[in-house]
C-alpha cells in the first residue's frame, strides 16, 4: 500500500480534537497555519508554562489511521482529528520511524519527525479507558506509546486528504523515538 493522507485537520483554539478541513497549509518552522501550536517557540499550553522559550517540536502531529482501526476494535469509535492531531497517515509505520526522519506530505510540503506524542488523561474525556488503549508494554514491561508522532515543518506546503507520504531521507544511525 502507498503512504498517504488520510485527512486532515486544524483548530485555532486549544481544544483537544480538531475539525477536519480540506486542506492545511504547512509553513517552515512555524507549522499549521491556523492552527493553536502554530509557532517556532513552544505553543502547548503546559509545556509554555514549564519553558516558555523552548523551541517548537511539536508543530505537527501525525497519527497512523491503522491506530483508530485498532481501537474500533477494543469498542472506540474515533475519527480523524479527535485525538487532535494534524495528520492522520495509512500505510506508513509512524512509531518505527528514527528520530530525524523526512517525510515529504503531497508534492510540497516536508517534515521532520521531532518524537513521540505521550498520551495525556484527556483522551479519556473522549471515552473512558481510551488513554488506556493507546498505550502498550514491550516484552521488557517498557510502555509503548500508540497515540503518534510530532513533527516539525521544513518545507512550506498545502497537505490535502488522498495525497501520497514519501519517505525523503533517514538519518545513517536509527534514533528511536521518545516523547517531547
């Protein structure tokens, strides 16, 4: 199957889902335009109030829509954008990627994965027991964290719904993931 854009979606308010839309437009270093964590310094609201200096890694979030048909099977109905996040991705193992990989989104726009998305007990405004269900333990009792990766934006771009996710390049040594 080949990568691509499941939806899209964006909010100008700090609310935890976000609407989906037809299209986003990505700008360098800032992320989604009109979207709340639009910015280069830090734009999440507990992480502004801790560092409010610190550099935006979290511009764009991406969630694999293979994760949404997971958890429709554990009896949770989820749509795109309701875990708020910016992109939602088929196809492509998102959690597997290296720290410092590119990711080309449509034929413009290009993003550099920052790390993971460490759930937060909000999801579970959406329905009880869903912060559960998105996190795992590895065979070493070590938590797996499902609910997606955060990006930084490189190349300016409009990302729309059906358009293909191309691998760009990967760092020599893998970085796995970790949250931010």
């Amino acid at each position: 199957m080949t990568p691509t854009v499941l939806s899209v979606a964006r909010d100008a308010g700090h609310r935890f889902s976000k609407p989906q839309v037809a299209e986003i437009h990505l700008v360098a270093g800032f992320g989604v335009e009109g979207d709340a964590h639009f910015g280069r310094l830090v734009q999440h609201r507990y992480d502004q109030r801790r560092n409010p200096q610190a550099p935006n890694l979290r511009q764009v979030h991406l969630i694999h829509g293979e994760l949404l048909d997971e958890l429709a099977g554990k009896g949770f109905a989820v749509a795109p954008g309701e875990l708020g996040e910016n992109v939602t991705t088929r196809g492509i193992d998102l959690l597997g990627l290296s720290r410092g990989t590119r990711l080309r989104l449509g034929p413009e726009a290009l993003i550099e994965i920052t790390g993971l998305r460490s759930p937060c007990k909000l999801i579970n405004g959406l329905a009880p027991g869903l912060m559960d269900a998105m996190l795992d333990r590895a065979g070493d009792g070590s938590v797996i964290r499902k609910s997606g990766v955060m990006a930084v934006v490189i190349e300016d771009g409009t990302v729309r719904p059906g358009d293909a996710i191309e691998l760009e390049s990967v760092p020599l040594a893998h970085e796995p993931l970790a949250p931010v």
